[in-house]
C-alpha cells in the first residue's frame, strides 16, 4: 500500500497500553474535545482499534516534541 506522506510506526511499547482520549489529553494537559479536533485535522498519530481511537505514550511524547518552540534569547 503507498501512502502518501510521512509514514509513522505506532506501537504500544512494552506495557501495551493504549490511552483513551481522556487519558491522553490528561497526559498532554489539555482536554479530550481539543485532542479530538487535533486527530480530526490529523496533527496527531493515533491508533484505530476497531471504531475506537487510542493514542500511544511515544506517538505523543513525539507530537510535544515536534511541536516546541525555542525560546528567543534577547541580543545586548
């Protein structure tokens, strides 16, 4: 199957957990309506298990870390 765009291997790790969207919008200290809006939009990577979405710890900590922004150091 070729898709287009950046390809991303989700996998649970080694716990095997799998975060609901109330438990990943906890971890990423925001609420499940705007975690929905960003995975409708497709900014984040998820997992499909059956009708449901579930969302690893890694696909997350990833989306922080693509997501920040350098602090501006002032020039003297």
């Amino acid at each position: 199957m070729n898709r287009s765009g950046p390809v991303q291997a989700t996998h649970a790790g080694p716990s095997g957990a799998l975060l609901d969207y109330e438990a990943a919008a906890a971890y990423l200290c925001t609420t499940p309506r705007q975690l929905r809006e960003l995975w409708a939009r497709r900014r984040i990577t998820a997992v499909k298990v059956g009708r449901s979405v579930r969302f690893a710890p890694a696909d997350l900590d990833a989306f922080v870390a693509a997501n920040r922004v350098p602090a501006v150091v002032p020039r003297r």
